[in-house]
C-alpha cells in the first residue's frame, strides 16, 4: 500500500484529538478516499494522554492495527514531549506537527534528534482568536491537513463547512468561529529550520 499515508495523534483528553481525527477520516472519506479514524482507548479520564489515528488511501485498507510507524505525527499539546516518545517510529520522510509556542532550539532537543520535518503552529492563539475560547483540535486539524497534502485547502474548507453545519445544527453560531479558525491555521503552519 504504497498510496498510504499514516498519521499518529498526540493529544490530551478534552483536547479534541480523537474528534479532529475523525474530521480528517470523515473529510478525506468525502474527496473518495478510503479511510480509517480511530483513538486507542486507555484509562480515558480529561487531561490524561490520548492517542488517535488515521490512514488514509486511494485503495481499499486492509490493516486492523494501531499505527506503530506513521508518516506523520500530530501533537495537540506541547507539555506530552516531556512524558510521551512522539517520534517513535515516525518515519524521517514525514514530518510531526506540534501545537506549540516553544524555540526551535528546545524543540529538537525534545524530539532526541528526529530529523525528518518539524512544523508548529499555535493553535491556542488561532482557537482564542477565532472561537474566543481554547479548542486546539480544529487548527490543528487544518494543520495536518496543509502538512501532507491530503487534500486542497479548498477541498478541506468545503468539506468542513459542511460538516460543521450537521455537527453544529444546534449551536449554528459557533460555525463561523471554527471555519475563521481552519482558515488562520492553513496560513499560520509553519516549517522549523
């Protein structure tokens, strides 16, 4: 399956992690891909590490595991590379997206010499900015998205407009907010030298 592209999330419960991997499964399912979404499942309780993850491809998926080599990593909470091996197993062909405001300078030193692609993004910044409160998982979600190329930004945008206006049927005022939020983190990724 050489079409696969494998993602790992990092993230802590009430982040919204596992909500923004299913996003991306439902998203990319959307532009004909097939698709797999899915946390592992451990003493769930809020600000506990979570892990979730996605594999995404042109052809029919066949694995049933965890992902124990992704092509990407995702990290929703910057305070996990202190306690959790985020790089185990990435691939140095992929890249690892991290929510953070940290140097350059810690951030390699905290992912023990991983040389493959490092890119951040403050998403406490963008959520703060554009939904006036603290949710992590929806720029960093467009994040991912803008890293390994998935699908256009303009596929993600029309996919997610929709699917806010299903998941947010009841609360339509928060829509706005989240598709402001996408927008920003699409521009605001940035690559570490």
């Amino acid at each position: 399956m050489d079409n696969m592209i494998e993602i790992r999330w990092h993230g802590r419960g009430g982040q919204g992690a596992k909500t923004a991997s299913l996003l991306l499964a439902d998203a990319a399912f959307n532009t004909g891909k097939y698709i797999q979404g899915f946390p592992e499942y451990g003493p769930e309780r809020m600000g506990a590490p979570i892990t979730a993850y996605n594999r995404i491809s042109e052809t029919p998926i066949t694995i049933h595991s965890n992902i124990y080599e992704p092509d990407y990593v995702v990290v929703v909470d910057d305070t996990l590379l202190e306690s959790v091996d985020v790089t185990s197993g990435l691939k140095e062909t992929g890249a690892i997206v991290i929510n953070t405001t940290k140097s350059a300078d810690y951030l390699k030193k905290a992912l023990k010499g991983y040389s493959g692609e490092i890119y951040t993004i403050d998403a406490r910044k963008i959520s703060e900015e554009a939904l006036g409160k603290y949710f992590p998982n929806t720029p960093m979600l467009a994040a991912i998205v803008k890293v390994s190329k998935i699908m256009t930004d303009d596929e993600l945008l029309e996919d997610m407009k929709g699917s806010f206006k299903h998941k947010f049927a009841k609360k339509p005022e928060v829509i706005d907010g989240n598709m402001k939020a996408l927008e920003l983190a699409l521009k605001e990724v940035e690559k570490i030298q």
